[in-house]
C-alpha cells in the first residue's frame, strides 16, 4: 500500500484544545451507539469537513489498515498528549469506551485550568502593578510637578521647613519603593519554597490546591480508564500541573524502588485528612474514586484560595495608593496656598 506524504509540522493544521475535547467526545457518542471503536474513528476523521484537517488526520486511517491497534492509530494523529494517549492505550484492555470518556475529562480539566489561571493570574498582575507603580509615579511624576509650580516661601526659616518637608516626602515614597522590592523578593522566595513543597500555601493557596485537584481528577480517570498507579504517576510527574508535578515526581520515585503504592502515595503536598483516605484505599478503582474525592475538596479549596489572594491583593493595591498618594496630599494641603498662587502667576504668563 502506498504510503501518503505526511505534511511537514508547519504545514499542519492546527488542532485546538476544543477541537480535540469535540473529536473524542464523537468518538464516544458513536461508541454509545453500538459501533465499533475502529469504526467511530473512521467515521469521525472521514466526516470531518476541512480537508486540510482530514489530510493531516489521514495517517491514522493508514494505521487501521495496517492492522495496528486504536490506540496507536489515534496516537498518529499527532495531537493527543502523552497522557490522553496513555489512557486511550490502557483502554484497550479495560475498554475503550470507558478510556475515551476519561481522555475527554483530562483535556477539558487542563483547559479549564489554564483558563481560570489565566484570568486570575492577569487581575493579580494587574492590582500588584498598580500598587508598585504608585510610589513610583509619586517620586517621578508628582512631587517634582508640586515642587515646580509652587511658590517658595518668602522667609528663610519657611523655606528650609518646605525643603524639609520635600525632603520627608520624597524619602518616605522611596522608602514605599525599598518595601515594595522587598516584598517582592519575600514573595518570590515563598513562591519558589510552596512550589517545592517546602512551605504551607497560604496565600498560594489557589494555586497549589488547584494544581493538585487537577492532578487528582487526571489520576483518577487514569486508573478508572485501567492505568495502572506506577504509569499514572510517571505521566503525571511530567504533564499535571504547576504544585501536582512535585508530588507525583516524589511519588513516581517511591513507586520506582519498589514501595508500596500506598506508602508511595504519601508524599509532602498532602493534608492530614487526605493521607487517611488514601492509606484506606484497597484496589486501583477505590483509589480512583479516593482521587475524585480529592479533586473537589480540593476544587473547593482553591476557590477559597481564589477570593483570598484577590481580596489581599486588593487590599494591598488600595493600601500602596493611599500611602503614597497620602504623601503628595500631606504637601498638597500643607504648601495650598503656594501651590495655587503658583498657578495663578503660571496662568497670568499666557
């Protein structure tokens, strides 16, 4: 059989997140409706209207006709990710059906993930930048704009009190600067000791909660789609997400020297309730169902964790406001009447 020109990787289509969530979704309606695994595929890739994506999803007919298994036909398609690929293999002898639904629920858990990360990750970004520019556009814009158009004191003793209160406001805005690189270097090593597991998350909480509930939810349809723990936790280890990838590293080395799943299981990330359940699981689908567990009060965590970090956000980006537009409003109201005739003789020269 003559073997189709597979199109270079710039010249392949491409296959986003949605797409592939709707391709095995389709795959599975069709599964529901009593045909057979290798048939879905087929009429899924054939019914697929863009001929460019249909082209570049041709060497997976070529597979089946080749006699190679699902699994392997699916994995030429050449956007599934290794674990998606992982389950979909360890359905061929738990059932595919079963497989493919799970492999759907990992796609859409990481891009719901990314999605809410994403727009948590800009509000945050967005309030702490405002609360470190504040001081900044105090020191450089304001005070020297207060400082030109004033006018100076006639009397030396006022004049060396308004240069000495100048002076104390352009000090404390650069002493709000000094706190602000500290905190954020404080803030940066907390960062790195949560993300090695080393440190309580705290404020971090909706980031180390949700990572790991994302990674239990994928460990969970994992071992109900037939993976066993030790390929669950070698895929994990590299594909879950954020604060999830250090434990399952911890737990992929355990489980390599041969220790028990259960002890291998109980790593630094867990909680003290969570350990419980685990260490009660008795086979693979009650350690599943463990996992779910996990994952939503896990969920629940990170969204408390969610509206904690963004109210202390807000907090702080009010508070770094005030403080320094509190110094430029000290001078303001100090030094009115100065900074108004000031004015007034700037506005009388046009």
């Amino acid at each position: 059989m003559k073997t189709a020109h597979k199109p270079r990787l710039w010249q392949r289509e491409y296959f986003s997140a949605g797409y592939k969530i709707s391709f095995l979704n389709s795959l599975h309606l069709r599964l529901q409706a009593g045909e057979s695994v290798g048939h879905a595929l087929v009429s899924v890739i054939q019914s697929e209207p863009h001929p460019a994506k249909q082209r570049d999803m041709r060497p997976a007919l070529q597979a089946l006709e080749q006699g190679e298994s699902v699994a392997t036909a699916i994995a030429q398609l050449g956007f599934f990710d290794p674990t998606a690929l992982a389950i979909l293999r360890a359905g061929e002898r738990s059932g595919m059906q079963d497989a493919i639904q799970s492999a759907a629920t990992h796609l859409s858990i990481r891009q719901a993930w990314i999605r809410q990360h994403a727009l948590v990750l800009f509000v945050l970004l967005n309030e702490l930048a405002s609360a470190a520019m504040a001081p900044v556009l105090v020191l450089q814009e304001i005070l020297p704009w207060i400082r030109e158009h004033i006018s100076p004191p006639a009397t030396p003793e006022a004049l060396q009190t308004f240069q000495h209160d100048m002076a104390w406001a352009e000090n404390l805005t650069i002493g709000l600067i000094v706190l602000t690189v500290l905190l954020l270097s404080l803030g940066a090593i907390n960062v790195y000791r949560v993300s090695q597991l080393r440190s309580p998350a705290r404020l971090l909480m909706f980031f180390a909660d949700g990572a790991m509930a994302v990674g239990f939810r994928l460990a969970a349809a994992m071992l109900k789609a037939g993976v066993t723990i030790e390929q669950a936790a070698r895929e994990l280890s590299t594909h879950s997400p954020g604060w999830s990838s250090r434990y399952w590293v911890a737990v992929h080395a355990q489980l390599q020297r041969a220790t028990e799943p259960t002890q291998a299981l109980m790593q630094a990330g867990l909680y003290t309730d969570e350990r419980a359940l685990l260490s009660s699981h008795a086979n693979a689908r009650q350690l599943a169902a463990i996992f779910g567990v996990l994952s939503d009060d896990r969920q629940q965590k990170a969204k408390r964790g969610r509206d904690l970090l963004l109210l202390g956000a807000t907090v702080l980006t009010v508070a770094y406001i005030f403080m320094s537009l509190g110094i430029a409003i000290w001078i303001y109201m100090t030094y009115n009447s100065m900074l108004s005739a000031g004015l007034e003789a700037l506005s009388g020269g046009f």
